[in-house]
C-alpha cells in the first residue's frame, strides 16, 4: 500500500473517542501520531527524554539527524493534508525545491539513470529542520503538549492486564503517573514493548531481521548559490560503496558516504576525501576537495540491520496501546523511506481512530499497517540481499525481481520513462507492482543492441554448437 493506496486525511471522518492520549517519542512518527490522536482525544501529551530546541539542530534521540534524508512524495503529501500550508512553510525556513528527474543524478548498474522530460519535485532540508517545522505545527495545536526532559519507566495497566491504561515517566521532578486512554509507542529501534509484553503475560513478537551492517559518515560542505543537484550513488554489488547529496539550507550541501558489510567510511574528513575518490561519480570528491567543509567534525552512524517487528501476528494484545515508526520497523537509511512510511502509519492510525469497534484496536492498527510497511521492507531488504553476504530472512521471488529491477535500470540509462516509473516507487506513490504492468515490462525487457551482440558471440550463434 502507498499513497495512491491508501485512502487520505479525513477530519471529518474521527469523532471524539476519549479524553486523553499519550505519544512516547518526539520523533517524526511521534510527531505525527499526536497530531492524528488530536483529532479524537480532547487533549494529547507527547513525551520526549530529549530537550526540544527552537532551532534546527540535531538531537541525540536522533543519532541519524545529520545525514542525508529524503523525504518521498507519499511523506511530503500526507504532511501537506496533516498541516496544511507544511511544503510552503519548509520553503521559507530554507527547504529547496529540486527536480528528481533533472537536479537529481542517480548512479546505478553503471551509469546515471536518463534525465526525464516530466517534472518531479522532491523538497529537501536537514532532517532537524524537516522535523522542527512538524513540530512547530504540532504544538500549536492548543490541545496538545509536549513534555520534554521526560522518559517513560513503565506502562499502567488495569488489574486483569489486558489494557494499558497509562505511562509512568520520571523527569528531574520525581516519578509520575498519566493516565491515557490511548498510549502510543514510538521510541525507535530501543523500543521496549515487546520486552515488556513478555514480562507481562504476553507473547513477544518475532522479529525478522536482515543484517547489512552498513556505516554511514557524513560532513556538510559549501554549495555555490543556485546549485541545486543532489546526488545518489548507492552500493552496488561487487562495489560495497556509496553516496548520496542532498542540497539543503544555509547554502550547504549534506554529502553522505556508506560502506555495506564492515566497508565502513572513514570519520577522518581527510580520509573520508580519499573515500570519495573510490566511488564512479568524481563530482563527489569534487565537491569534498574543492567546497569548505562547515564542520570540523565527520558525524558517524552505524546501522547493523533492518528490523521488523510482526506484531500483526500476535493472537493477544493490550487495549489501549500502539506502537509505530521504527519501534515497529526501521529499514535501512539509505533508501530514505523512514519518514515517509512514518506518515502513512499516522494514516492508518487515523482511520483506524475513524473506525466504529472499541476493542482490540491495537490489534487492528498492526493488521492495517502490515501492507504499508511489506513495501519499504520489499524494496529495502530486497535491495540488501543483492549482496551475498547479506544474512536474515529473504522475502519470496526477491532475487529474481531484483534481476528484473537490475535490467529496468540499465534500460533507464536511456529511457527516462523507465526512470519515471521508478522513482515514482522509491517516492512510495505508486507499488512495485506497477513495474510489472505491459508498458513498462516490454520497455524493460524488449531486446538491445547489447543483447544482439551478446547473443552473437555464443557458440550456437556461430555454427559451432553441437558439431564435430
């Protein structure tokens, strides 16, 4: 499910369902979960451990808030609905406006994908900049509040313990208990409701998990007025490798380097310059050789896996509790789906809220929100696994897509209606099925010059197959 999918924000649609709800998290998925339960709660708390600055900077519950992010055209629409006027707002904060089939170089299977004759406007900023205008937005909805400084220790349950009824958190004022009618988990990958449902009379969820122990190390560099190109060189077998620039605020490029299965990029900006000069796109070290570094210091992020808890599969679940974003699933960052699928989720809770049932709405929600996440995980971990070291549980038929998708990139060298198509699956617009339709299959698989040649040098081609 995607966003041509996924029917869109109704406000209409929810009724007053309770008095309180409780989000864990001030992280994107949280920012948008508060902002979706404020349409059917009369009041929303948001509780976040960090402090909340005004200013864009990065905090330490984001460890990847420095490097590159992308924010795919099913996030920026569904914020668009959410906080209407948000894509303007991000402008005027400093967000550029780029063309994703001209500004945006790809690099893959060999060579860059073809520019396109089409338009296709990508918004790109640093994710803390992304996240402060959500944010700003959010509390200035006059039911909601964020609490900072504050960390959740436990759950409240009623006494049978089938329904979360509450957090206990505890700030620099002691331990205290609120109630809730709904809590909401999105504290990321150190989520600790599965652990806590295991301690508490519930089965825990499995947890696929495909290892592709990447590394990224980022720096922001100079960029000359009125360059907007950004650039995307992943990994890519036999080459562990890669890269990707985003033009963002401030007249800054944020140039992030990744190496996949210990490859890691160095966190010496020296070294890191002699890093870029290993990749096939020379723009990249161009840009790290010849524009100012804005910071002395390389910022260092590693990823081991992508993650998934099945809480669909459980048969038992708390009323009265959610969890979302990465807490649920995170993918690996590269392909820059994060955000994006956070804002689906927010969708799914929404019109689950919509929905008439009152009990098992956990439950619910994770049945709902399966086939938005088996997207991103599809083309993530199926991305991951052209690597042969790559380890964990494979989804069926992804070796032979990813042939398939290998070919469609070739083609896309010169086809920009190829390129068109793909990108409107990595912006989460349309699913990956639509790769499959006649149109494009025949424009993937209809023969090349390339192919005629290969063909004519194999041994039946020339007479020799078979004889004496």
């Amino acid at each position: 499910m995607t966003l041509t999918t996924v029917p869109r924000y109704d406000r209409d649609a929810v009724d007053t369902v309770g008095d309180h709800a409780v989000v864990v998290g001030a992280s994107m998925a949280g920012l948008l979960a508060g902002r979706v339960l404020a349409d059917g709660f009369e009041s929303v708390t948001v509780v976040e451990r960090d402090s909340l600055p005004d200013e864009p900077t990065t905090r330490r519950g984001v460890p990847q808030g420095d490097h590159v992010h992308a924010l795919q055209e099913a996030g920026r629409a569904t914020l668009e609905d959410l906080f209407p006027g948000y894509s303007k707002e991000l402008l005027s904060a400093g967000g550029l406006l780029v063309d994703t089939m001209s500004d945006f170089q790809h690099y893959e299977k060999g060579g860059f994908l073809a520019d396109g004759e089409t338009r296709m406007p990508m918004y790109s900023a640093t994710r803390p900049l992304l996240e402060q205008v959500v944010r700003r937005r959010l509390a200035a909805i006059d039911s909601v509040t964020l609490r900072t400084e504050c960390r959740q220790v436990d759950y409240l349950t009623n006494r049978d313990g089938t329904a979360v009824t509450g957090v206990e958190l505890r700030d620099d004022g002691g331990r205290d208990e609120v109630a809730a009618d709904l809590v909401v988990d999105a504290t990321g990958r150190t989520s600790q409701t599965a652990a806590w449902l295991g301690d508490n009379g519930y089965e825990s969820p499995t947890v696929d998990e495909v290892h592709i122990d990447i590394a990224y190390s980022t720096i922001s560099a100079e960029r000359p007025t009125g360059d907007h190109r950004a650039f995307f060189v992943p990994p890519d077998p036999p080459r562990t490798r890669g890269a990707g620039v985003f033009p963002v605020e401030d007249g800054h490029w944020v140039v992030t380097f990744a190496g996949v299965h210990g490859d890691h990029p160095p966190t010496d900006p020296a070294e890191l310059r002699a890093f870029a000069a290993t990749l096939p796109v020379p723009e990249l070290a161009e840009i790290v050789d010849e524009q100012e570094l804005t910071e002395a210091d390389v910022a260092h992020y590693p990823f081991p896996s992508n993650r998934r808890r099945r809480f669909e599969a459980l048969d038992r679940f708390p009323d009265g509790l959610v969890v979302t974003g990465d807490a649920l699933c995170s993918f690996n960052p590269i392909y820059g789906q994060g955000m994006s699928v956070a804002a689906l989720e927010a969708l799914v809770l929404h019109h689950t809220l919509a929905s008439a049932e009152d009990t098992g709405f956990g439950l619910r929600f994770f049945e709902a929100v399966e086939p938005i996440v088996d997207v991103p995980w599809s083309i993530a971990v199926g991305g991951d696994f052209e690597f042969p070291s790559t380890t964990g549980p494979k989804p069926r038929g992804t070796d032979l897509f990813n042939r398939y998708i290998a070919r469609l990139m070739r083609q896309a060298h010169s086809d920009w209606r190829l390129r068109e198509a793909l990108v409107r699956v990595f912006m989460m617009e349309t699913p990956p099925s639509t790769l499959l339709r006649p149109t494009t299959a025949w424009r993937v698989l209809k023969p090349t010059r390339s192919d005629v040649e290969t063909l004519s040098t194999r041994p039946f081609a020339s007479g020799h197959w078979g004889r004496p």
